[in-house]
C-alpha cells in the first residue's frame, strides 16, 4: 500500500507497471461515469519514469519499489 509519503517515488501497482507517484487523491470522480452515478475514490497518479501518459492506480494494491 502507498500513500503520500511515497510520492516522489517509484511505485508498482497491481498489473506490475512501474513508475513515479506524483499524487493521491483521496476523492478524484472518473469523469466516464455518468452525472448521477459518480462516486468518490482515493486514485494515485503513477506516471511513466521516462515519461508518457500518466495514469491512475489503487493505491490499496500499489506498493513503493
């Protein structure tokens, strides 16, 4: 599990991707939910080491490396 003491720092989430932990949000809304059936969810934004598109993970089920 990680949380924001990790950020910073290389991270691995659950499909073994790796990369820099740059932030928790602990109530991010997916924007591809519908208005009335969003619900908040604590997300981490992992993005690629030597950059590329970021991404979010479970921070529950990443891990720092």
């Amino acid at each position: 599990m990680i949380d924001r003491h990790d950020i910073g720092h290389r991270v691995q989430d659950a499909h073994g991707r790796t990369g820099i932990l740059r932030e928790i949000d602990p109530a991010w809304e997916d924007p591809s939910d519908p208005p009335g059936g969003r619900r908040w969810q604590v997300v981490a934004f992992i993005s690629p080491e030597r950059g590329g598109r970021e991404w979010h993970a479970d921070p529950t089920t990443a891990f720092r490396m």
